[in-house]
C-alpha cells in the first residue's frame, strides 16, 4: 500500500527516537507532522493541523498520552502507539489498537501504518 503522502504526526519526547521516527516517515513518502514532545503541544497539533494518522509515544515525560488517544479517536484519526513495553502500557479502551514495539524497524513502521492509512480511506 502506498504511503506517500500520508500526513503522520510524530508525539515522541526523546530526541534521538523522535528523529529516527522522522527519517523513517521521510523515506517512506510520509509527511512529518510536528514533532511534538508535550502533550498539550500535541494535542494543539491534533485540533489544528492537517493530519492523516499519528504515531503516539505511550510516555512523554511521565505523562500519559491517553487523552491525546481520545481526541484523535473523537476525531476520526487513527494512531498507533509506540511503547517498549507492548500491550500492558495501555488501557483496556485502547486494547486492539496497533502497537510498534520499541524498537521497531522501518518495515514495522511501514506495516502499522498501512493499517492505518486503510482505517483513513
């Protein structure tokens, strides 16, 4: 599935994964959205910016990410969550949302957002 030019925001607060997540979009025809590293930037970024799908760190900095989930769910965006420690990280409403696995190589990050891009078509 083609992935060019989907718009993807980035919610990642350590630097290093944040701009491997970006050269990873990039390559694969994916428009950056962001980065942002706080939730309330996030969350700006989700009422006002342009986006197709997110990929959302379940962490930023010791704050949960869950209420940026519920305004993109409300919205009708689909995410993925990016997270070292898999499903037990997250709620039970969040249960069956797709998970990359840190760390997660270009082609998993390919994968997840082909489901993504088809929940957004």
């Amino acid at each position: 599935m083609k992935l060019e030019g989907l718009r993807v925001l980035v919610v990642e607060d350590e630097m290093m994964v944040s701009m491997l997540i970006e050269d990873m979009l990039s390559e694969l025809g994916c428009l950056v959205v962001g980065p942002a590293s706080r939730l309330d930037e996030a969350m700006q970024l989700a009422r006002t910016a342009d986006i197709d799908c997110a990929v959302l760190d379940v962490n930023l900095g010791g704050q949960p990410i869950f209420p940026l989930a519920d305004l993109l769910r409300e919205r009708g965006r689909p995410f993925a969550f990016a997270t070292g420690y898999g499903d037990a990280g997250l709620r039970e409403a969040d249960r069956g949302s797709p998970v990359l696995q840190k760390p997660f190589r270009e082609g998993d990050l390919a994968r997840v957002l082909s489901e993504l891009r088809a929940a957004v078509d």
